[in-house]
DNA sequence: ATTCTCACCTGCGGGC
DNA sequence: TGCCCGCAGGTGAGAA
C-alpha cells in the first residue's frame, strides 16, 4: 500500500505527539518480514527523540539506537493514548509515556528493525543502497538524467527500484509518468532532455499533491490518527483501464511490466 | 555490475 | 452460496 506521501503522511501524524517520550514496553506479534534485532525488553526505557523519513521507512530515533519502521503493502501505524486489545493484523505494539505506537499489517509485508545507528550493518543494508528524496533539494535534475542515461531498464521499472529516486511505487509512477506524458515501457536512456525535465517535475507535483491529499486510501489506509487519504480520487490513469482519459477521452490501457500492472494513456504517452 | 524472477502473506473480487 | 484463481500500494535475495 503504502508509497512515498503514505509514509509521510504517516509520519506527520504521530512525530510531534511521540517526541520526548519514554518506551514503556515493546511487544511483538506475529513474524514480520525481518525480526526485531534485539530483545524487546533492551528498548525499555529508552526515549524517541523523534520521527524521520527515508523512502519508504520511517526512522524512530532512539537514545541511543533507531528502530526502522516499513510498511510493506499492507500496513498502516496507529498512535493514540491507549489502545484497544491487538486483533489478528496487529504485529507490534510500542507503549510509551505519551501514547502508544501500533502496526497493523495483514500481509506481515512490514517490519520493525532495530539498529544500533544509522550507519551500522544493520540500517545499512536496509537504507544503504537508497536513491534520491524526490521532495528535497537532493533530487538535483543533473543527477537525475545522469542515473536514467545508464540504465537499460525501462522507465517504470527504474522508478520502483528506488536506485535512483525513492518513494515512488506502482501507483505514483504510473501517475508522474502520464503527467510527463511519457509511456511506462519506454526507455530510460532513450528520454530526451525534455522529458527527464518533465518527469522530474511530474515526480515532485505528484507526490507533493498526494501528501497534501493525506495520501491514496485504495483499501484501509489511515495516518496514524486514524485519517483517511483522498489523493485516490485525483488518479488519472491507476486502477483506470478502459475508462476515458482525463484529457483525450481515449480508453485508459493497461500493460504488465514486470509483474506489476502498469496504466498509461496511449495517446498522451508517448516513447 | 546490472537486471530479472521469486518469495514472503493475507484478503478480496470475479468467474464458474 | 461457495470454491478457485488472480491480483494487490514493496523489496531483498539469489539467479541469470
């Protein structure tokens, strides 16, 4: 589920109200994709001194420490002041002195990691090989056109990689790329200069407008206080095969790239 | 070194 | 109504 502006959104939600606060307890559920890395106990006591974002992680901060938070395709946080009993798709609850954290996730896609800091083995083998923050100043465009002239993928599938620029997932990219008006099969290294500057500046307004939005609710997607997104409904092209584009009226098509449904208009989109 | 396929897990909707 | 199949917002590991 969750791409970039999820994340993000996710994140504003809770920073402020777990800022400063003691962990009281860690309790794991389920097996999740990776396990915790540490006794669940050892991060009693410790403080969050803050939330951040990276791709689609969130990073807790802790004195000392982190603890890499991702969603996988199915989760979703909840923060509040206390918490009902864990039902079946609730995998780790984290009490703290302010409130209590909790991952819901029925896929087990997710994970909670813990890492001693954010260079060490562990956050480096999840963080390391990340690209580019699409909303920050290191999306720099030279950058950018560099990484799509190497590659021989084509241009979908360079953009879920996440090598190059992050956060953008199955629904995003096919948005930013009909917003560039380039098609999802064609080639990195074949866009003209035009387009990388287009696609550099549909990536940015796309996922800009979806954080505005408070993200995309295909399923049962909330924030951490319990906020439905609505970007869903400004999609033009994902989940739209068959239906008339927003601007031509030409029927949406859809096309698999690599086990992945991929949605273009073939009238706007060109190679 | 890149690129591609697979695997992880559960739920839901469509077709029969 | 119920079963089976395919599909779903991600991504690292391992194979080509």
């Amino acid at each position: 589920m969750p791409e970039l502006p999820e994340v993000e959104v996710t994140r504003r939600s809770f920073a402020q109200s777990i800022a400063g606060a003691k962990i009281l307890a860690a309790l794991p559920g389920k097996p999740l994709r990776w396990p915790l890395g540490c006794a669940p106990t050892d991060l009693v006591g410790r403080v969050v001194q803050g939330v951040r974002r990276r791709g689609k992680y969130l990073l807790l901060d802790l004195e000392p420490g982190l603890l890499l938070l991702h969603l996988g395709m199915s989760g979703s946080l909840r923060f509040a002041p206390t918490l009902p009993a864990p039902g079946p798709h609730d995998h780790f609850d984290l009490h703290t002195t302010q409130g209590s954290l909790r991952l819901n996730d029925p896929r087990r896609f997710g994970a909670v990691v813990y890492a001693s800091a954010e260079h060490d083995a562990v956050a480096q083998k999840l963080l390391g090989h990340l690209g580019m923050e699409p909303l920050s100043d290191a999306f720099e465009l030279a950058a950018f056109e560099r990484g799509l002239q190497a590659s021989r993928s084509s241009i979908k599938q360079l953009l879920l990689a996440g090598r190059l620029v992050v956060g953008v997932g199955n629904i995003y990219a096919c948005e930013a790329l009909f917003l560039a008006g380039i098609l999802p099969t064609a080639l990195a290294c074949n866009l003209l200069p035009v387009q990388v500057l287009r696609l550099h500046g549909a990536i940015r307004q796309v996922l800009a407008k979806a954080v505005d939005s408070g993200g995309s609710t295909l399923r049962n997607f909330s924030s951490a206080n319990g906020q439905s997104g609505h970007f869903q409904q400004q999609v033009h092209v994902y989940g739209r095969e068959g239906q008339p584009c927003h601007t031509c009226a030409t029927p949406v098509r859809m096309v698999r790239q690599v086990q992945r449904s991929s949605y273009y208009c073939p009238v706007c989109q060109h190679g």
